[in-house]
C-alpha cells in the first residue's frame, strides 16, 4: 500500500524552521506592543518619571528584539545549516 503523503526530510526542516521563527516571533511582538503601551499610559500619571520611563523601555524593547533575533538565527540554522 502506497502512504498517501510522504513528507521528506528537508520539507520537515523548513516546517520546523517556520514554527521557529513563527513562535520566536509572537512572544517578543506580544511583549514590544505591552511594553509601548505601558509606556505611553505612564508618563499621564506621573509626567516627572518620563525620562526613566522612557530608558527602561528602550531598554525592554532592546531585550525583546534581541529574542526574536535569536529565533531568527535559530529558523536560518535548523533551515539551512543543520
């Protein structure tokens, strides 16, 4: 009998470099988009706390992207390299 879908192994690498990527990037834009919102309701509450307001979400922001840079790399190596 003959399977009805035969799924290679580099089609199975490209799906599991898509989920990588695909999930990689959903909890940091999850987290950029709270933490910009956060930010801007802030400074309505306490206007003299801008500046520290405003260094610690840059600073979030940089963390965040930098996780969804790491499930980049990690999409390219499953991808490509391995």
């Amino acid at each position: 009998m003959v399977p009805l879908l035969e799924i290679s192994d580099e089609a199975l690498r490209f799906m599991g470099a898509a989920l990588a990527i695909g999930v990689g990037g959903l909890a940091p834009a999850l987290a950029i988009g709270n933490l910009a919102g956060k930010a801007a309701e802030a400074p309505g509450r306490n206007p003299e706390a801008q500046p520290a307001i405003q260094t610690n979400m840059i600073l979030g922001v940089a963390f965040a992207e930098a996780i969804a840079i790491y499930a980049f790399v990690v999409a390219v190596m499953i991808g490509f390299v391995f």
